[in-house]
C-alpha cells in the first residue's frame, strides 16, 4: 500500500476491538519510528510511555475525560510528554549536543522565559506525534491522538517527575462496527486549491 493511501485510510478510531492485539513487531518499530523523530537542534525533549497493563490502562481511563473508553479498549496507551525539568535538560544538552547547537540553545534560554522555554519543547512533541501517527497508518495500526486527559494525573500516574504528559494516543484494531471508520463515515477535507499554494 501507498503511503498516500495508508493516510488516506487512516481516520481517529472511536471504538476499538479489545480482542484484537498489536503484534510485538510493530509495537517495537514504533518505538523506533518515536526515537528517530526530528526535533529542533536534536534536542529530543521528550519521553514515551508505552502502557499496556491493564490495571494502568483502567487507572489512566478515569482520567481520560471522554475517552475513557478508548483507554480501557485499545490495545496500548502511548503517553507523549515534554520535558519539564529545564535544568537537568540543560546539563543533559550540554554533554549530548555538539557545541554549536547547545549554545544555540543556552541564548535562546537566557532571552526567554522558563514558561516559553517549555511552550518549545512542547512543540517538538507535536512534531514525533505527526511521525507516530503516519507511522501508525503505514503498518495498519488504529490510532487516536487525546488531547481530551487530565495531563496531571497522567503525571501522578506514569511517574518521572521530569516530564510532564502532554497528550496521549490509543493504539489497537479498530471495532468492525466503528461508525468513524472512512467506509460508515467518509472523510470531509477541504479542496486541495483551498490549503495548498505554490508560488
């Protein structure tokens, strides 16, 4: 399959079949496909967590808001989240990037806030959740990118306490009766002309 036609094919899974598990193949290439992700300057400030006990996955559903059932059902919960300790991150740079790139970053943070130095970091999560989720489509895996959790309690919950949970995203096989899926529910984009331009 394409990957235009594996996007195309993707959709947000609303109803997973809680029978249906994910091979251990492709749990793993996703995990790599999340290491490999790009970041600004290659600053990596992020962490996953992959959740697949179930008694973790029934704690982190009553903090899931309305997707309480989509945690419980899906097969694994991956927790994206953002670095939140900036000083330990600092030193981690220092050590890990070449010099050029950790001076890029020691001026950006002497010239702006703690709370914008983290609103940067967060927007590199967002750029491997974009990775995960094509990636997702690419090897048949359903897929539901939450906003809709109680980030604080994911916290509590998922520990490590250097990095504060951002979104989270259900993984697993979607229900044959999902009324979301493309074939009960086709997709509504706007015209290419109306979101694209070349200059």
């Amino acid at each position: 399959m394409s990957f235009l036609k594996a996007i195309e094919n993707r959709y947000t899974t609303k109803v997973y079949d809680s029978a249906k598990k994910i091979e251990e193949s492709k749990i793993q290439e996703l995990k790599e496909v999340l290491r490999l992700s790009p970041s600004s300057i290659n600053s990596q400030p992020w962490e996953f967590v992959f959740v697949q006990d179930v008694a973790t996955k029934e704690t982190l559903s009553k903090v899931s808001q309305h997707n309480h059932e989509k945690v419980m059902n899906c097969d694994t919960v991956v927790v994206f989240r953002s670095i939140d300790n900036l000083t330990a991150f600092s030193k981690e740079l220092k050590e890990r990037l070449p010099e050029y790139a950790y001076e890029f970053y020691r001026v950006a943070a002497e010239h702006q806030s703690e709370d914008a130095m983290k609103e940067w970091m967060t927007k590199q999560v967002y750029i491997a959740l974009g990775m995960f989720l094509s990636a997702c489509a690419a090897l048949g895996v359903d897929a539901t990118p939450m906003e809709g959790i109680e980030s604080e309690a994911y916290d509590k919950i998922v520990g490590n306490t250097d990095f504060k949970t951002v979104l989270a995203v259900a993984i697993g096989q979607r229900d044959a009766e999902d009324f979301n899926q493309p074939s009960k529910k086709p997709k509504i984009r706007k015209a290419l002309n109306q979101v694209v331009r070349t200059l």
